[in-house]
C-alpha cells in the first residue's frame, strides 16, 4: 500500500480513521469475538452501497447472541479476576497506618485536612481529583487536564458521594473505592468490570 493510500491529512480520511478506530477499540473492549477483517471490510462496503445483506436476518441475529454471550462470559471472568484482586488490594490497605475504613467499606486517606464547610447531599462541589486503578492505570484525571471540576454531591458514584460529604473544603483526601461502591460489575470506558478505583480528591469550594 502507498504512502498516499495510509493519508490521514483530508477531513473525511481522517473522520473515516476515527469512526474505524473507536469501532476497534469498542469490540477489543467487549471481548469474545475476533473480528475476521475481510468480512468486515465486505460488510462495510455493502452497507455502504445500500445493498443486500449476504447473510440472512436469522442467521445474524444467531451468530449476534453467540458473540453476546461470548462477551459476557469474557466480562464475567475478567470481572471475577478484578474482584479477587481487588478484594486483596483492600484488606492489604486497610491495615495501612492513616487509612479509615467506613461501615459501607470506603476506605480513605488523609493527606491534608481542610477548616472549611462540609458538603450536604442537596449541594454542589468544585474538586481537582486524580483516578487510578489499583496498578497505577490513569482513567481520569481533573489534575492532568488543568481545570478543577464542579457537579452535585449526589450526581456521582456511591464512593464519592460518601466521601465528600465527609470532606470539610481545603481537605485533600485518597480514596480506595470498592467496586460495589463504584461501577460495580460493569466495565466504564477505561475501567474494566469489578474494579477498585483509587482516587486522590481536592475539595476546592462548595457551589
């Protein structure tokens, strides 16, 4: 293939890239199923010349629910995996010197204690926060977009509506999120299924 064929320099070539790359990486998210590339590429030019499928509605919808089981059977044991793992992390850091762990099993750190108000349930809060999984993996991070976030006390995961509520303004707290207490067992972009999450929170002010 030509070096002209591989350009990403045209809008459409490079909405074309994106559209292929998000579709990439949603199916190597949801396991079970290996994409045969020359079948997509055939199914991708038929759908977009309008014609025919080549495969009939029964027999796609049999080979879909296949794949579907496929991917829960995949997320079911990658969610177990992250619970044992996760179920480690936390009896490990709860005997941590500093660390607090709630009836609800939250567990926080903290790293500087603030003088300021504490958020009710019914406020909103402006925080900078950095998140983790339990091996370091960023998801997301307020800290390394440069810009503090503001959103409900409530509009949030369990985990974090417990903790800010805790939380008196200028405190920085790290919190050790069980997965009950976060996504639960359903994966969250980034976040697999059954997953610790390790936060570390600024509350900055109260809206």
């Amino acid at each position: 293939m030509s070096s002209s064929e591989n350009s990403l320099e045209t809008v459409d070539q490079r909405v074309s890239y994106g559209i292929a790359m998000n579709m990439g990486a949603n199916i190597a998210r949801q396991g079970g199923i290996e994409i045969d590339l020359s079948a997509f590429i055939v199914g991708l030019q038929d759908g977009l010349a309008g014609a025919k499928s080549r495969v009939s509605e029964k027999d796609l919808r049999a080979a879909f629910e296949t794949a579907q089981e496929r991917a829960e059977a995949v997320a079911a044991s990658g969610a177990a995996r992250q619970a044992e793992a996760g179920s480690k992390f936390l009896a490990d850091n709860k005997a941590r010197a500093g660390v607090v762990t709630t009836k609800s099993g939250l567990q926080y750190e903290v790293l500087r204690e603030g003088t300021g108000a504490k958020p009710k349930s019914d406020q909103s809060v402006e925080v900078h926060y950095h998140g983790t999984l339990i091996d370091g993996t960023v998801f997301d991070s307020s800290v390394a977009r440069g810009e503090t976030i503001s959103f409900p006390v409530t509009g949030v995961i369990p985990g974090w509506v417990e903790a800010l509520q805790l939380m008196s303004v200028g405190s920085k707290w790290k919190l050790f999120i069980p997965a009950e207490l976060g996504y639960g067992n359903r994966a969250q972009g980034a976040i697999p299924a059954g997953s610790v999450l390790v936060f570390e929170v600024e509350l900055i002010g109260i809206g």
